[in-house]
C-alpha cells in the first residue's frame, strides 16, 4: 500500500509541477485562470504519459497494470478538459476588450506560430482522444493512433515556446514527457525489456480455443499462477504473425520455466493465433496481476465465465485450495465445455473444493440463483473473471445483497 501511495503522489507532482511554478506570477483574473488551466492541462498529459510505461515494477508500484491505466485514462481526461477550457476562459478575458485584440491573440486563421501551432495541438489532440474511446476501432489501429497524441504534445510544447520562449515551467514539462517517449520508441517498441519464447506446442481443447505451449530461449520469466503475461508472437512459416503486445493470462506453469496460454478468438489477433504453429519466436512482457495473489485466509468463491476461467485453472494446476472454494465455471449452453473434466477430477481430489458447472445464456439469473444457494454469501470472498459487461452485473448483483466492495475481486483486460 506504501508503494501505492507513494506512485500516485508522484503521478500527481508531476501533473502539478509545471502549474505550480508559474501560479505566482500569474493574475487573479480570467485571463489567469486560463492560463492555469493550460499548464495543468499539459502537466497532466505529461502524467499520463507515465502511465503508459508498462514496465513490471512500475506496474506493480501502482497496485497493477489494470489499476496504473485507470489512472493513465482519468489524467488524460482530465488534461483535455483543462485544455479545452484554456482557450474558452481566454476568449472570456480577450473579447470585452475588442474583437480584433481576440483575434489576434485567438483565431485559428491567423498565421502567427502561437495560433496555428495551439489550434492544431487541441485538434490533433481531441482526434487522439476520440480514437481512444471508440471501441469499434480495431486494437492495431488503435495502439497506432496514439501517435496523434504524442504529435499533440509535441505540438503543445511548441506553442509554449511560441508564447513565452524557455522556461522552468516549460522544461519541468517536457522533461518528463522525454522519458516515456523515449521508453516507448527506444526500448519497449525494440523488445527491451521481454524475454524470448519459442511456440513448442499447440492443442485446441476447443473449435475457439488454443493452447499455446512456449518454451523459454533464455532466463525464463517469473511468474506466479494467475499472473499475466503480454505476448508478441512473431511469423512462422505459415503463420503470419501478431507482432501487437496483448495480454493473456497463464494457464500453466511448468518446472522448466515453460507456460501454457489458453487464448480464445475474440479479436483479429487472437483469430490470427488459431493457425499459430510450433515454431513461432514469441517475447514475453511482465508478469503483471495480483489478482488471486496475497488472498486473506477465508472460504472463498470463485466465477469463471468463459476463458475467464484461466487464472483460476492455472491456480489449480499448481497447487490444492486451501480453504473452502466453491468455482462457478459458466459456459455456453450446446457447446463443447473446455477443461470440464480436469476440473471434476482437481474436486474429487480436493476436498475443500466444489465445481459447479452451469451452461448460460446471456441471462445471468441461474448465476444469481446458484450464488443466492450458497451458505453465509456474505462472510466470503469473491473473485470473478469474465467480460466488462458480465463483470458489471454480476458486481452490481453483489453490491445489492450487502456484500461489501473489500470483499468483491476482479480482474479487467481492457486496457483501452
């Protein structure tokens, strides 16, 4: 927690930082307040900025990789919405005054650099914020769009030069948007900071899903089950390749170092996996996730919708529960059940574990039912894994039967 805590006060320094040493010049009026608005504006992008190092360490210092692009999404917001109002406030202060002085200081059609430069970094900008929150894009495109916002603060900074040339205010800002960029483009788009794995291995427990067996070519990651890796996998002789980093949690986790990743076609990359083959250099980034790590000793129960059951199997596969664990594995009605027998074999075996199996529809009420069935609900904790949507009701569900928010656990894949 000490770690945590310690992540987000810097986080929140170095979005105040170029604001704060420049506020004591700064008048007590409109024009002041936008001028305000435009440093915080730009030392929260900064911040953002940060967050998008996905570094392991870095990521666990902030509670997660789920919980570090939380935040990395709130700063960005919080940036556009102090740099729009920076030129709303100042049109405010400049238009009583003439509408020929706030042309000057403010129409997009004038050919001074301090004009073109500003309009065209909150344009840019505000097309790099749309991108980032239209889900119907792909991922490919979207992981590419953040150029455009990347192109919005080099043009920003720009605009700082063109008004009111060097600064403390300014280099306090752009020394730290340095260090992600140069993150970005010089180690971690270059395979820096992953290890090197070989597909050795590939099975289909289902028509959607395959298991990818890696084998480590060097030092082998450390991992703990339920942890997450973001893999790279690159062209085989016939398989074309997914050189885009995505996560996918470890199912299984050998002596040797090897794994094992359960991916099922959700997307174009993870339908392109299907036809992987052995052979296939992958790199490896992480582990990531605390999910199912550092559990309070308490029964436990455990909801797995779909290959939301991941983290839970791996778990599984490397070591007997330790207190009483009721699993709810969900699946499709009429479809062949991945892992179904393994798991009656792992309770049989296990005496404080009980597997419920229970084919589903969209309508989530036999979950509701069966969870309502369970002894003293309130007094265990619960840990469920599916899509966003699914996440929602079943946590809103719990939330309306007096289970505490300390008690809930979830994990969310959608880094977007």
């Amino acid at each position: 927690m000490r770690s945590i805590a310690v992540s987000v006060i810097l986080v929140i320094f170095v979005a105040l930082l170029p604001a704060l040493t420049i506020v004591s010049s700064l008048s007590l009026n409109i024009q002041g307040i936008g001028l305000l608005l435009g440093w915080l504006g730009t030392g929260s992008f900064v911040a953002s900025l940060l967050l998008m190092i996905r570094e392991p360490y870095w990521a666990s210092c902030f509670g997660g990789l789920q919980q570090m692009y939380r935040w990395h999404h709130g700063m960005g917001v919080l940036s556009f919405v102090f740099l729009l109002m920076h030129p709303v406030l100042l049109t405010g202060y400049y238009l009583p005054l003439g509408a020929d002085i706030a042309e000057e200081y403010l129409s997009p059609l004038n050919p001074q650099s301090t004009n073109i430069l500003g309009w065209l970094a909150l344009v840019i900008f505000t097309l790099g914020m749309f991108t980032t929150f239209c889900l119907n894009f792909s991922y490919g495109f979207w992981r590419r769009s953040h150029i455009l916002l990347i192109l919005a603060i080099a043009l920003g900074f720009g605009h700082i030069w063109a008004v009111s040339g060097f600064s403390i205010s300014l280099a306090v800002a752009l020394l730290p948007a340095v260090v992600p960029v140069g993150w970005r483009l010089l180690h971690a788009d270059r395979s820096g900071d992953t290890l090197p794995y070989e597909v050795s291995a590939v099975n289909h427990p289902t028509e959607h899903i395959t298991e990818v067996n890696l084998r480590p070519l060097a030092k082998p990651i450390s991992i703990a089950p339920s942890q997450f890796v973001r893999a790279a996998f690159f062209k085989g002789s016939h398989f074309q390749g997914c050189g885009d980093f995505h996560p996918y949690t470890v199912s299984h986790i050998t002596k040797d170092g090897g794994l094992t990743l359960s991916i099922k076609a959700l997307g174009d990359c993870t339908w392109n996996i299907q036809s992987i083959e052995p052979g296939v250099a992958v790199r490896l980034q992480g582990p990531y996730g605390n999910f199912l790590l550092s559990r309070p000793i308490a029964p436990e129960i455990w909801i797995a919708a779909g290959i939301g059951l991941t983290p839970f199997l791996a778990l599984l596969r490397s070591q007997p529960v330790t207190q009483h664990t009721d699993m709810i594995y969900i699946h499709r009605e009429g479809e062949r059940v991945p892992y179904e027998e393994e798991l009656q074999m792992l309770a049989t075996s296990q005496s404080l574990l009980r597997i419920h199996s229970l084919p589903m529809t969209n309508d989530l009420t036999p979950l509701f039912i069966q969870l309502d069935s369970i002894d003293n609900l309130n007094k265990k904790g619960v840990y469920h894994r599916g899509p966003p949507p699914f996440k929602a009701k079943v946590t809103q569900w719990l939330r309306k039967h007096d289970m505490h928010r300390q008690q809930i656990h979830f994990e969310q894949f959608d880094f977007r």
